[in-house]
C-alpha cells in the first residue's frame, strides 16, 4: 500500500459498499470479508443480484444518494460475472438505459451509465451514452402494471442519435431490472432503429419476479 493510500485511508477509510462499516484496507473492491462472503447467497442463477436486503439498500444508496463511488465496485463485479458466465466476450460496446433529460437534471447523474463506463473499461470494449437516448418522460415501471400497460407506458420513449451502434454487438446496461420491460423496449430501439447486429441485457440486480 503506498503511502498516499494509508493517509487517505486515515482521512477518508474505505466504505464496504454493502454495509457502509469502514474498512481498514482500500481494494479495488470495496466489500468487506463479511459482506464477501454473505452477498454470495444472493447471486441469482444468471449472474446478477437479487434486489433484497443489504443489496437493495446499497443500490437505493447508489441511485438516490449520490454514492456514486459505488459504480468501481458494482461495475467491476458484473464485468467478472460477465466473464465468468461467457467465457469469451464478444461485444463492441456497453451502452447505458438512458434517462430522460428531466431526470438527468434532477439526479445528477445516470447510475447506468457509471456502470456501464466501468464495465467497458475493464472489457476493453467502447463505452456509449449518446446513442440511445430517451425521449418520453415514463412512470415508473411496476410489477402492479399489466405487460400491456407497460408496454404502452414505455412505447416510443427512447430513440436513437446518429449512426454508432450500427452493425454493433451491444451490452446494454442497468443496474435494476424490474420487469424487464424496458430492457426489452431499449433492446428494440438498439435492433431495428439503430441497427444493431446484438444486444444483450445485463443488470446488476433483479426484482425477483
Ligand atoms: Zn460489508
């Protein structure tokens, strides 16, 4: 550890991610040995989180309360997920559920679009917010909507700007899936009106459905 790194760690010590306990030693990760071992019951069978206890909290932190430190940690975890389940990876680039412009301004920031940075970082691959974009504001998707109602709530809210994605294999990233119905909207949009070749969804976590 350099001695930039122990200072820093006096002044501003690590945070666990998950349970917000200091940490005495900075990683690349920032999950304590505890949290380590127990967020490993809460892998579903495809690779992501499910969206309950410690892990919802901290993703509600991480969206609403501006602990945006949180996308190294989450990012680095669904990229090694994402390896681990695919062995070979074969995508172009990692292109975040956009948010509408209102939103942005509200939040700061798009909590899918850190992730997606961190993941196409680590994969090698490009990183890109400015092609699929949303133009309607939508409520927030619920289990309590029919797949009807949904999918009208959603139709037409996102778009494509210029010609990027064209011929692309796309990871297309978010960090919650609810009913997956925007996913499946977004996923849309990138095939037929940005002419993708492939999209595959990948989340960090997932409403157990
Ligand atoms: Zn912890």
């Amino acid at each position: 550890m350099s001695l930039k790194t122990k200072i820093a760690n006096i002044f501003f010590p690590a945070r666990c991610v998950f349970c917000d306990e200091a940490m005495d030693y900075r990683t690349l990760y920032c999950i304590c040995d505890k949290c380590n071992i127990e967020i490993k019951n809460y892998y579903t069978a495809d690779g992501c989180f499910m969206f309950l206890d410690k892990i919802r909290s901290s993703v509600l932190r991480f969206k609403f309360a501006k602990a945006t430190d949180y996308a190294q940690t989450f990012g680095l975890t669904m990229a090694a997920q994402l390896k681990l389940r695919l062995g070979k990876i074969n995508f172009d680039v990692a292109v975040p559920v956009p948010l509408s412009p209102k939103r942005l301004r509200k939040r700061g920031y798009n909590q899918s679009a850190l992730l997606a940075k961190v993941i196409a970082n680590e994969l090698n691959i490009d990183f890109d917010d400015k092609s699929l974009i949303k133009i309607k504001e939508t409520e927030i998707q619920s289990k309590s909507h029919s797949s009807s109602q949904r999918a009208k709530n959603l139709k037409g809210a996102f778009a494509i700007k210029g010609d990027n994605l064209k011929g692309k294999r796309v990871l297309l990233v978010d960090d919650v899936r609810t009913t997956g119905a925007t996913l499946e909207e977004c996923s849309n949009t990138i095939l037929k009106k940005g002419k993708a070749i492939s999209v595959f969804p990948w989340v960090f976590a997932r409403v157990d459905t």
